[in-house]
C-alpha cells in the first residue's frame, strides 16, 4: 500500500469518525438542537456508529483511526514502525477536520448555546461550557485516577481488536475486515457504557487532541478554555493501554 492510499484513507476515516462522534456528542448538549437532552446512551451508541462507518471507509489502510491501534498493531508485528508516524498524523489531521465540519453543521446550535447569558458568565471557564463537543474531561479531576481509566478503558478496547483475530487484504495491509469492525463498534459502545463514566472514554489519543485543537483555533463565541493541563490524560493513557495489551496478546496469544 502507498503512503498516499494510508494517507486518504486513515484522514477520511478517522475524520468520518470524529464527524459522527463529536456530532451526537453536540445534538445532544447544545441548544435548538432535535435531539438535545436525549442522553448518555445516545451519545455511546452514536460514537459506536462512528467507528463502524469511519471504520468501513478506511478499509484500504486497515482502519486503524486511532494512534492506540497504530501502535498496538506496530508492537504486535502486523504494521511496520516505518509506517507509524504516517498513520498517526493521518489520523490526527482527520480527527481536526471532523472537528470542524462538527462545527459547521452545528453552528447555529453553538451560536444559541454560547450567547446564552449563562454561557456568557462561564466564558473564562476551563474547561470551556461545550467543551465536551470536541474534548474530553474528567467527572472528578485526580491525574492519576483518570489516567489509569483510559488505561483500562483502551486496554479493553485493544485486546478486543487483537483477539477477535484481524484481517490480511490482497496487498497484505492487516485490519478489522467488516466483521471484525461492527465487533469493535459494539465494544466502543461497551466502553462507553461501563467505563465511559470517569473521564469520558477519549481511549484514541487523537480523537482528543484533535478536536481539542480545533476548539482552541475556532472562532466560537465564549468558550472558555482548551483545558490543556488535562490534554496528557487523553493522550498518553491511551497509548499506554495499547502497548500493555499488544505486551500481553505478544506474550500469551500470539
């Protein structure tokens, strides 16, 4: 597979992903929006819905869409550590384009949400009022607590990938297959129910600081801040819960 085929397809997933994603996460919590207030189990379903399409269109590249699985993968054997940097910064860029286009379909909605007049005394709030539109925080903020649930969390999410056994294409790229991408969106829904609670369930290093990019760059009135004290959480817990897993399925499975 060319860099060019990894690149357009992990950019499109991965930003397909954070569109449907971050958009129910923003149908649900802002104003005039159908579906706001509809609740937590929406919002688990639908980043599941997300997965599964972001996941179906970035076949080609072995729909990884998530650093976490990038690395994993690497560590297990099956994708190249040359290939590494390319993937994760595929998935980077299109994780900030689903953020925006989040934006845009919902601009009307942030724009009700944010001129509210109680939006507007939260302003240099940090974490900004719709923070949770783009990135996520914790319930109760313990550095370490929360760390340790995206390790948990993302430790579920990988160990499921690597036994439920993965895909070789003609060209030898592994990934999901469609079977093994409904299994994994039925597992994110999973996460999101049981562990999702704490921190919010980033388990994707760059489904956070993707996004949370995009929200400190966005022209979105009174929005308080990016929160970036707390960005590290997001980011390293993840991966640390890949390369436990990938440490364990090398040792035990393989």
């Amino acid at each position: 597979m060319s860099s060019l085929d990894i690149f357009t397809s992990e950019v499109t997933g991965t930003m397909v992903l954070i569109l449907l994603g971050g958009g129910v996460v923003a149908a649900v919590n802002l104003k005039r929006s159908k579906a706001f207030a509809a609740g937590w189990v929406a919002i688990a379903f639908g980043w599941g819905f997300g997965v599964l399409t972001g996941a179906y269109i970035a076949q080609p590249s072995g729909a990884h869409l998530n650093p976490a699985v990038t690395l994993a993968l690497a560590i297990k054997g099956d994708t190249p550590w040359s290939d590494v940097p390319l993937y994760m910064g595929s998935e980077l860029l299109g994780a900030i384009l689903g953020a925006v286009l989040v934006w845009v379909a919902y601009y009307s909605q942030f724009q009700a949400t944010l001129r509210e007049p109680d939006m507007v005394e939260m302003k240099h709030a940090n974490p900004g009022p719709v923070h949770g539109v783009f990135f996520t925080s914790p319930e109760v903020r313990n550095g370490l607590l929360n760390f340790l649930t995206e390790v948990i969390a993302t430790f579920v999410l990988i160990f499921a990938i690597l036994t439920q056994g993965l895909v070789k294409d003609a060209d030898g790229t592994m990934g999901l297959g469609r079977m093994g991408a409904l299994i994994t969106a039925l597992v994110v829904v999973g996460i999101g129910l049981s562990l999702g609670g704490p921190t919010g369930y980033a388990i994707n290093p760059a489904r956070d600081l993707g996004p949370r990019l995009a929200h400190a760059v966005l022209p979105l009135p009174n929005k308080g801040g990016s929160d970036w004290s707390y960005a590290w959480v997001p980011v390293v817990g993840p991966l640390a819960g890949a390369a436990i897993a990938a440490g364990l399925y090398n040792l035990a499975w393989a």
